[in-house]
C-alpha cells in the first residue's frame, strides 16, 4: 500500500488551519452566546449503547449508524444526535439537577449516510435545551438564544428568518374548523408540504389526500397566510383564518409573537402553520431558522417535547430545545458574505533579531508569551502575549519587518548589536511606522500601549 | 428493556456541567497557550482508515482500535492518537504548507482498552508539531510551550519537572565509552527501567541482562547523575560521566540545557539519561513531563521523529512534538490544589422583575444579552452582558436578590411597578451592596461601570 494514496475517508473533513478557524469562530460564538443566556455546557461520550438510539427512534435507526462492538463484545454507536444522551444524563440525576435545567452543548455527531450538500458524514451539532421548565416563557428563551447565535455571527433580518408553530394550539385550530380528527394525520402531511410546492402541485397533493373542497379552500388560506409573512396584523388571510378559531388558540399565539416582539424579534419571526417536524416526539411549539432567500434547507429546528426524559427511563419533566448544524451554517454564512477572508489569529508582536547567538531573543519571546501571576501564585495579573519571530536565517531587517507585517502584529521588537550594547531594543509600532529606543527592561511597558491603541483603533 | 438501565459506556465519562468547566478550563489554556506560542490549530476526521494507523504501529494496533466498516465495507477505526492524520495531512498538502509548520490540535482519541487510574477508552489529548525544522531551537520551543501551558494552569516548577535526553548524543556516548554497538539494545533497555527500581531491583536487573562490572559501575554513575538533579555543574556524577565522553556530546547537552536556562526553563529541566521512550520512531530528542512528586505516570511526552512524514508517503521532512492527556493532568492539577472549586461562568447582571407582565423585562434581557453592532453591521462594537433572571413565581427581593448573589452576578437590576412609574430602575451593585436608581436607557450604561469594577477588584 503506498501511503500517499491515503484521504479522509468519506463525508469527513480534515481541518487546516484556515478551517479550523472558521469552525473556531463559529464554534467560540455558539459557546458565547449560549453562556449569555445563562446556559451551563455539557457533554457526553462519543458512543453510547446502540440500544439507547432505538428508544427514540425506534430500529430503523440502525442502518443509518456507524456501530460496532467493544472487547465485552457491547453493542455501541457513535452518536447521531446529542439528544439521548442528554436524556439519559438527565434520568440519571434528575432528583439533584437544579432546575430548570438550562444546558447547551456542541458534540460531533455521525450519520452513515450518503454524503451530499449540507449532509455530512462526521458534523458538528450546537444542541440547546430546557428541562423542567413548561410553557411559552421557556419556548421563546431558546428561540432568543437561536437567533441571538446568528445575530453574532453576524447575519442580519434580512439574512435569514425563523417560522414558528404550535401542534397542539394548531391541531385545536384545525379540529374546530375544517379537520375531522380521523384526517389529521393527512392534515399535517399536507400542511408540511404546502410551502414547497407550486399552485399545480398543491392540487395533485390535494387530490392525492382525497381532500374536500371546503378543506382545499382553507388550506389555499393557509398557505396564503403563510406567504403574507405570518403576522395576523399583516395577513388578511391569517385573520380570516384566526377569526374562526377557539379564542384561547389566537391568544395564545398572539401572546407569543408579542412575547417575540419584547426580545426584539418581530421582524425575525413569523407565525408558520406549515412547520410540523418530521419527528413524532414534539409535544407543542415547534420552530425552524432558515435562509431568508429559501435556498438552503433548515438551518436550525426544535421545539417542544415533554415526553423526552420520561421516554429514557427519567421522572416527567417539560422539556424544550433545538439543535444546529455547522455544515449548512457555514454555507450560509459563505453565502451571505458573513466570513471574514483571514480568521486567523493575529499575533501582538513580532520579535526581530540580529544578534548572533539566540539565547537573549529566546529570554525575551519566552517572558512575553508568559502570564506573570500574583505572589502567592493565584491569579494571573498579566496574561502573555502572542509572540512571534522569523525562522529564517536572514538578517534583512527589511525583510523581516515584511514578515512581521504579513503576522498582523501591533509591534516589532529589534534586537540589534548596537542598542543592545546600551541594554536597549528598538521598538517599532506597525500600525503608525514610528519607531523608538528603549530600555529592555522597559518593553513590555513600551508594547504593551502600543497594543491596548492598535486594539481600539 | 428498562431505559433507567442505561449508563455511560465503560471507560467514557459524562460531563455534567462542572466537569465540564474542568475540560473547558483545561483545554482553553492549550489553545491559548498553542496560540501565544505562534501555533496553529487544526483537526482531522474522528475516525480513519484501518490501514493508516498500521503505518506507524504494524498491525498489532489493531487489537487496541475500536474499529467498524461503513456502507462501502470500507475498514475504518476511530483515532487511537493524532500523529497518523497529521502526516497525512501534511504529506497530502506538503508543497503548499508554509514552513515550518506549527500545528496544534485537541482531538478525542480512543483506545480498546481496559480502563485503569489515568488511562480511559475515550480521552482529550493535546498535540503539538513543529514540522519541517530541524535542530534544537525547534526541540526548545515545543518543551518551553508545554512548560508554559502547565505554568498557565497554575501548576509551578515544585509541581512538576521535564526531563530531556537525545537518543542520538546519548548513544554516541555510551558507545564512546562502556557500550558496544550490539549491547545497545540492553543498554536502552537498562536505561528506561533505571530510575524505577531500587537498589536490589537494579542488581537484579545488571544480573539479567549480563552486566559486566565496568558496565554496572556506569549505569550507577547514571543512576546517581540523575539523582543528583541532572545538571553538570551541580552533579558530580554527570560531571565524571561527561568528562569521557565526545566533546561533541558534551557541547550539544550544555547548549541545549542553556537554551532552556534561556526560557527561564532552569529550575524545571534536566538532563535524564534514563528517557528513552518507548516508540521506536523517535530520532533524537525526547522529553517527558511528570508530577515533580513521582506517583503519576508520565503527563506529557513527545520528541524529534524525523522519519514520521515519509513513513506515511510526504517528503522528508524533520519533525519534532509532545501530546499531553486530559486524564492524567486533572488528577496532577487536583492532586496539587491547581483547580478552583468552581470553574463555572458568573453572571453579569441578575435581572429582577417584580411586574405582572414579562414584556418589559423580557425586552432589558434580551437587549443586555445581544451585542451591539457598528452602523454597518461589519463589527461589534459592544459585546452582550451574561444576564440570568430567576424563573420562580416569587415577588420577594430578598429572596431574588440571595438568587442573583448565587449566580456571580456584578450587578442586579430591579424592575418594580413604582420606579418604572417613572421610567426608571433599581441598579444593584452587588459588591458593595449601594443602590441607585436610574432611568431605564442608561442602565446599560450604569451596569457597565459597575462590572468594570468589579473585574478590577
């Protein structure tokens, strides 16, 4: 075997540093964001018991998991989801958790399947939940904390949108209108399907479904009320609609796009009948983020389902949550031009030296990168800096300026034969040109302002 | 099947939130540090090819591998260590790396084996590479990082030491004087098991392996060299060794422990003739960090292996690196009181709300915990506030505000029906216990002082 024919193997990715970057970036504002909104990070093993998956998901899931056994001859899976595993950490400890319990964590995550655009084999999933914690109070935090997320990474209103629903708010609406309670099953499969297809193949699916005319009517509505923008403000058709509904249905949802409107969401987030989730597991709100311009498919989904830690042997506890995946977001952070060119990191200083022997360059980069701690060695009162230097053998001082240029850092330090006879160094500040002398002593000092200005200018 | 049943499998752990500060806490300071240090991060697959881990290690590996095949029957196995994805990476992509190359990464590995104290099936391991440079200023630089990094967790040099050795000096010194190039092999053997044993052990230990007197006499004068500190000028035993041995030999030791004298590396370092390392592939110098008590096994270990990237299909290219576990460090950081009790995020702000409608506070909330951008949306010019907020049903302050104190929080702001009478609110500093009120668009303003504050105190 010769070993350059060696790749990644299928649906994985090799991060260089370039993208390590962008998933850094990415990674640092999901675990920024979710902390500031007072979530705790977790995380469990990389493969759990391939039973655990089928208690959600039943055996199906099987086929589309990597699995094999261990020396005990165990069955076990590496994780598609992060989801049973959250589930079974919390039946665990559910009498000592306190609560609600706000936990958030960013696992990668596998799925044996085929590899296409936005679906990889190997991704990493940003899972967010409350447990213990019923109700719309707890539905619009993690709504909040979803679209906060993408505000941060810089995506604007206009970038991209968030629908939400309610099964169970919504189900009353159709029972108490046009469904009877033996189609809806055919009622929510028409409903997820509304917004995907064109006048002609509305139709078809209507009368694929056997539907009445009276329901082909109100599902044209719905689907009207939905392209209106879901705001019953803005939509003629969500009022006529809403107008027939149980009163405690519409006070509900126009509590809940008020409460929506207070975080500074109303122009985010709109009312969609047609977002039911696939999985059967969701108890009440559901929600979907995706591309404003609906070429991508969901950037993020959750919702409501209070069945979950019951399900995996735990006490009932209300639980709401949602997950997002890096492969689809990183695509539409490409596509809406959110992606800085270089994410790198930048270095503080770039040491320069002419001398000929290393060993007082190396004493200076080595006390520049490190903390200086407090005396009783407790707390660090000056963290170290990012310090770089050349490896070449030049001593071009303009050549090396040039690297030190390209390293992005605030200043040069010089270490020439002529100052350091004076036990000097020449400064020289990046940004400005200017260039000074001073005592070796002093440079930290001497750099130190150079770098607290470049960082506010 | 009883889901409650369901555990972690063996040898993996949970991360319950403050086990989970502990990693974070751990893996920030690699990354930081790696950073500092001019290292860039990078990452490959979770799992590879089956054959590529039998590059380096033959096929024995195989039996340690959680290993599986995918869709395609391809053989596949999840990483025992990151060494065999680097070289493929770099030899993939050699041509068009910037030399040399400083690569960081800090991947889970996996290992099929029988978990024991320090040692699991599912670990964190810190990897550190400088490729593509040879000689002992790259050598230097990755011990100094793995120093640092260790100092930067609050460890200091009574807490652990490094020992270096250079398996190439250290056998032109033993051949140069009581070894013969086919007792080498014995002579590596002795030297790896010599600060192991006691005095009895030893004998026993010459006595199996053949020692004639001569060579019994040296290994001692090793054994005490080692004792003594490791230092020529303090170790009159290593002084006696030395003076036999090549001039070559002797230079290249003393200019490289000044080297690190240099980083201000002295108290920590020393020479250890007994470092070999197990792993045949390494070519030159080889280090090892351990508890400076001698009751852990090594924490961190690495060296020059100039063979690495050709072995796996790249050019010849020399390369030099350590990996340090998490496994292992958190049981030295606990053991040496290195670790806070509690590693878990503080709160910024604790907000109070004693309204009967959640829209007011719902909306300070969510504008604290957003950032604020500039006009043109390409940089946030002031970063969000990590807010919490209780969710009892509670009107007493008091017991909101032991809530708020619990939480870390600088500040506590209050939103009452008759400050907000007047568009104003309570602002609690929570530090200095004093009370003010302002109006509601300057409390972002108020608080800030106020964390400011308290991050200087």
């Amino acid at each position: 075997m010769t070993t350059a024919a060696f790749q990644a193997p299928k649906g994985t990715r090799d991060f260089y540093p370039p993208e390590m970057a962008v998933r850094r970036h990415i990674e640092d504002a999901w675990r920024r964001i979710s902390i500031r909104h007072g979530f705790l990070e977790v995380d469990g093993p990389t493969f759990e018991s391939l039973d655990l998956y089928k208690v959600k998901s039943g055996d199906e899931i099987v086929s589309q998991l990597f699995s094999f056994t261990d020396r005990g001859e165990r069955d076990l899976a590496l994780r598609p989801e992060f989801t049973p595993t959250l589930a079974r950490m919390i039946a665990q400890r559910a009498a000592g958790l306190p609560r609600p319990v706000k936990w958030f964590s960013i696992p990668r995550c596998y799925r044996a399947e085929q590899p296409q655009k936005g679906r990889l084999r190997e991704f990493i999933q940003w899972n967010v939940d409350v447990v213990g914690e019923a109700g719309p109070r707890a539905d619009g935090e993690v709504l909040n904390l979803c679209a906060d997320a993408l505000f941060e990474l810089g995506l604007t209103t206009t970038d991209f949108r968030i629908g939400w629903n309610h099964r169970e708010l919504i189900t009353q609406a159709l029972l108490a209108t046009f469904v009877s309670a033996g189609r809806l099953p055919d009622a929510f499969y028409i409903l997820d399907r509304l917004q995907k297809l064109d006048d002609r193949g509305r139709r078809e699916l209507y009368a694929a479904r056997n539907c009445a005319p009276t329901e082909m009517t109100h599902y044209e509505m719905i689907h009207s009320a939905i392209a209106e923008g879901g705001r019953p403000d803005d939509s003629p058709s969500l009022q006529r609609l809403m107008a027939a509904w149980p009163q405690e249905v519409t006070a509900a949802i126009t509590a809940f796009q008020s409460r929506l409107d207070s975080m500074g969401l109303a122009e985010l987030c709109r009312f969609d009948i047609s977002i039911v989730r696939g999985l059967a597991y969701y108890t009440g709100f559901v929600f979907e983020a995706a591309d404003a311009r609906g070429d991508n498919r969901a950037l993020a989904g959750g919702g409501r389902y209070d069945r979950l830690i019951e399900t995996f042997g735990g006490p009932a506890l209300p639980a709401v949550g949602f997950g997002m995946g890096d492969v689809v977001l990183e695509i539409l952070l490409r596509d809406h031009g959110r992606l800085k060119d270089n994410l790198l990191p930048r270095a503080d200083i770039f040491v320069i030296s002419t001398l000929d022997t290393p060993d007082k360059a190396d004493r200076l980069i080595s006390d520049l990168r490190r903390s200086q701690w407090n005396q009783d060695h407790t707390l660090i009162v000056h963290p170290g800096y990012h310090v770089q230097t050349s490896y070449r053998a030049t001593k071009n001082i303009g050549k090396l300026l040039q690297e030190a240029a390209a390293s992005g850092a605030a200043a040069a330090i010089i270490l020439a034969p002529d100052e350091m006879s004076r036990g000097n160094v020449k400064v020289k500040n990046l940004f400005d040109r200017t260039e000074t002398e001073v005592s070796i002593t002093d440079v930290r000092q001497t750099v130190r302002s150079i770098i607290q200005m470049s960082a506010r200018a």
